[in-house]
C-alpha cells in the first residue's frame, strides 16, 4: 500500500491566500521531500525536512514534521498563478534506500 | 545544459512490440531511477541504479529490463508492450543532500 497518503487530493483558492496540503505516512523516514508538478513536466524538488527537524523554511514554502503523528504539511504563503501544479509529497523510509511518493495534491490558484 | 534528460517524449506502439527509453544526466550523480506514472499520477518507484550495479527492483515484470552502461546513463528496454503499460515513465537522479532531479518524462501509450 501507499506509504504517503495527501489531503486534499484536489485544492482551488484565490491568488493571494494561503494554501495548505498535507501528508501523512506509515513507517519511520530518514526525511519527507515536496515536489512540484506542472502540467505535462517532470517533479521540482521543492524542499527537503529531515525526521530531528520540526520546520523548515524556503521562500514562501513552509513546512512541518510531525514524527510522533507521521505527518507534514506544506504551505505556501501568498499565492500566485504559477503555483498551479499538483504537490507531492515524499518520504525516505529507513532502510528502504528509495522514495515513497503520496498520489498528490492538485493545487489550482484563480487569478 | 539539462539536467536529466530523456529520449522520446512521446512514444506510441502497439502491442507485442518491443521499445527503449533512454535517460542521461549530467550532474555526475551516482544513483539514478525509472519511475511508472499512472493515469491517477500515482508514482512507483521502479528500478534503482547505484554507479552501474541495479540496487532496487520492485517487482516490475521481467519484459522491463533497465541498462546503466555509465553512471550518467540509465535506459529502459520494454518487451512485448501490453496496453497496462500506457503511462509516463520518469528517470530522476539523486543529489547529494538525497533531493532527487527528474527527467521530462516519457509518455507512452500502446494501442
């Protein structure tokens, strides 16, 4: 089964505001990676958290670890247009020498 | 100056045919990866090369055999096509900080 599994799968706001998504897994991670899609286009690697960190931050990306409740969620501060994309989440799993990756957050931003 | 690059972008075949996919990157990586995007954009990890020697294989059929003939270099050869094989296929490679760069992608549909 899925080691990452996203919510919500699909998220449409108004340019400008926030966007959240979210990703829990299953078994212990070395780390939990977000990617970028765009449509038609290979994965952006978006930021890396390790499993001793709790935040991290990049430009108007944050996001959140939560270990003991095997969780993440990214946010994306100030919304544009070309944040459009579907969201993945990632999680190196001990052991596993290999990316699991969630089915993704469709994020879509109206001008 | 691509990073990860990949040859063809689109493929169409019919069934019972054979067909190669090849991938290149030129940031000196060591590891590099096939990945199987579905028509739900669920991405599977499917073979996994460290400097030439295959470390991961999870269970694809044998009708997929990969090939590294140099660290920058992993294709993917597809036996006697079948119609479930229609998706994106993705080579990535992964950096040193364990962030992974991925290819265009290659989206193959068989009739």
């Amino acid at each position: 089964s899925q080691q990452g599994e996203e919510d919500p799968q699909a998220l449409s706001i108004q340019e400008g505001e926030n966007a959240t998504m979210n990703c829990s897994y299953k078994t212990s991670i070395n780390n939990l990676q977000w990617y970028r899609q765009n449509s038609g286009r290979g994965l952006v690697h978006l930021i890396l958290i390790r499993s001793n960190e709790r935040e991290k931050h990049s430009g108007r990306l944050r996001v959140t670890l939560d270990t003991s409740k095997k969780s993440s969620s990214l946010l994306i501060t100030a919304s544009r247009a070309a944040d459009t994309a579907s969201y993945f989440c990632a999680t190196d799993v001990e052991g596993a020498q290999k990316l699991v990756f969630g089915q993704g957050t469709r994020l879509t931003i109206n001008p | 100056d691509t990073a990860v690059s990949q040859t063809p972008k689109y493929l169409v075949t019919q069934m019972g045919n054979d067909k190669s996919i090849k991938c290149e990157q030129n940031l000196g990586h060591d590891t590099m990866y096939w990945y199987k995007q579905d028509s739900k954009k669920f991405l599977k990890i499917m073979f996994s090369y460290n400097n030439k020697e295959l470390i991961i294989n999870e269970t694809v059929p044998n009708r997929f055999s990969p090939k590294s003939p140099d660290k920058a270099h992993l294709n993917l050869h597809i036996n006697s096509l079948e119609l479930g094989d229609s998706a994106v296929y993705f080579c990535a490679s992964m950096g040193p900080s364990y962030e992974q760069y991925f290819g265009p992608g290659t989206r193959l549909t068989v009739t």
